[in-house]
C-alpha cells in the first residue's frame, strides 16, 4: 500500500468536517449569530407590548436596549501524524483519528456553553445582574429569579459513591417547581414572557444522569408529585442532558425552556474553521519526520436570555 499524502489526509479533514452532525443539546440551548470583527455588541431590546383595549388612541411604547459584548477567542486542535504512521496504517486508523479531529470541533461549542452554565452564578449577563440571580429586573417586571433553592426534606435521599442524591420522587418534584418558575417569568412590560412555553430540558451533572431520567420517565413516586411532573407532562414535553462540565454541581441542576426563539446562551463564529498543513517538502517534514494537520477558528459564546433558564439547588 502506497503511502497516504500530506493532500490525502487534508482531504479525510475536510470530508469529515463537511459531515460532522454537531450535538443536538447546543443548538437547544443557544442561538448562533456569525461575525465579522473582534467584538461584538448585542442589544438586547425589550419586549414588544401586548394587545390592549384600545382606550384613548394608541399607547406606543419604546423598546428599552440593554447591551452586551463577546469577543472573538482564537482556538485550534492540530494532530502530528509521523511519516511512518502514514507509511503503515493499512486499517483506517488514521481516518478514525482525522474523524475524532472533526468531531472536536463540535464539542468544542459543548464544552464552551457547558462552562458558561457552571459559571453561571458568577457571570454576569446583559442586565448587569449575575446570569443565574435571585433579583433580575427589567422595566415593570418587578424583582424575579432564575435562581431557586428547593426544599426536598420531605423526600428520602439515595446515597450513591460520595455524592447524596436526591430520590425520584425529589427530582420530579423540583424538575416540576423550576417548569412553573419559567412559565411564571415576566417581560419589561410586566407580562408574563413564557406562557406558550411546551418544551423543557433539565441539564444535570453526569451523576445525576439516572435519577433525573427515571425522574422523567417514570410515573410519578408518591402523592405529591402526582400533581405536579407527571401532570406537566401531559402538557409539556421535558428531556434530560447530563453535562459533563457540571460536576461541581452536587445537589443543582438547570432547566431550560428549548423551544423559545431567545435561548440562554449565544454562540458567535466570525471566521469559517481552517484547515492548515505542514506536509511534504515542509522544514517540520524536514525536522521531524512528520506532518502537521490542524484546525483553527475565531468565536466565542456568552449568555443570552436568562428568562428561559432555571437553576435549581436542592436542600
């Protein structure tokens, strides 16, 4: 078998990127705006007012602009393939490896977002407040919360490895609390800005994984929350993601409206991914008996609409 050219593997590159799916999860929890400089800004304008009896002629209200800004971050993946992996790999190997390439790049917007919902009880988002806050206002919404502290005492708790985790019956019926916080949420105009909501998603740390799954799967566990999930999910349609960035998350967890047209995070891209190359002929071919195959991109993410996302802690 003749051995695979430096063009060869920048053509398995480029095939694999052209294909690569991404993660469902990302485009469910953030809008995607492209770029075209360093920064930047987003304003983020109030919402447009509710029909109203008309009753003295028309009562216009302006839109109020709150701005925030996110810098473009430069990042790369690069792989080192050396002349005699390409002269031996008769088993695809390497086309494995170009493909784990790709799909970085994808995760690479999972593991930006996911960083984003760690922080966010410290990141502060475009109305000056942290992301996840017990007072966010804006205009006549009153103070209100993406940040709730729920009481499951009255549940038993399952102990597993080192973590105590709460019963089935405990996650539903906190799952259930922060469904009914979103719908309660108001606009700057004082009206109520997610009752249309259906579709939810509860992110939770990877060993939260089973319970939150039976807690959405199974019929409800005692009295109590037979009033509050399994009746929601006749009505709203609720999926799990475990997220791998969450293990300092103990005892929380978040859930996220999916199905709104303002998400909680915002993704921006301002250059399309590179794909660069040090082959035959090159002075790294020449120092090192290998070939380089990287990948580059400018973006970055950053928070959006915090009113479709809760984070629950439970005590």
């Amino acid at each position: 078998m003749d051995k695979l050219t430096s063009r060869a593997v920048r053509g398995m590159l480029y095939n694999a990127l052209s294909v690569d799916a991404g993660i469902g999860v990302v485009d469910a929890i953030s809008n995607y705006f492209t770029s075209d400089q360093a920064e930047e800004i987003y304003a983020f304008l109030s919402q447009s007012p509710m029909l109203r009896e008309w009753v003295g002629g028309r009562n216009a209200k302006g839109l109020r602009e709150n701005n925030f800004s996110i810098r473009n971050k430069h990042f790369e993946a690069t792989l080192k393939v050396t002349l005699s992996q390409l002269r031996r790999d008769k088993s695809s190997q390497l086309q494995i490896r170009i493909n784990e390439l790709a799909r970085r790049n994808s995760s690479h917007w999972y593991s930006l977002l996911a960083a984003l919902l760690a922080a966010g009880e410290t990141g502060v988002c475009y109305d000056g407040q942290y992301f996840f806050d017990t007072d966010h206002s804006e205009g006549d919404s009153g103070t209100q919360s993406n940040l709730l502290s729920i009481d499951i005492s009255g549940f038993p708790i399952v102990t597993s490895g080192t973590a105590a985790l709460p019963s089935v019956a405990a996650y539903q019926f906190a799952i259930a609390q922060c469904v009914q916080q979103i719908v309660g949420l108001k606009d700057d105009q004082g009206e109520a800005c997610n009752t249309d909501a259906r579709s939810f998603l509860v992110m939770c740390p990877v060993a939260h994984m089973n319970v939150a799954m039976q807690a959405v799967a199974t019929p409800a566990q005692v009295a109590e929350t037979q009033s509050a999930l399994q009746a929601l999910k006749g009505k709203f349609s609720i999926g799990v993601e475990p997220i791998v960035g969450l293990s300092t998350w103990t005892a929380s967890f978040a859930v996220s409206r999916t199905d709104s047209n303002f998400k909680p995070f915002i993704r921006q891209q301002e250059t399309d991914i590179s794909i660069k190359t040090k082959g035959e002929g090159s002075d790294y071919e020449f120092d090192n008996d290998a070939h380089m195959h990287g990948i580059d991109v400018w973006r970055n993410a950053g928070y959006g609409d915090w009113k479709s996302i809760i984070k629950a802690t439970m005590v």
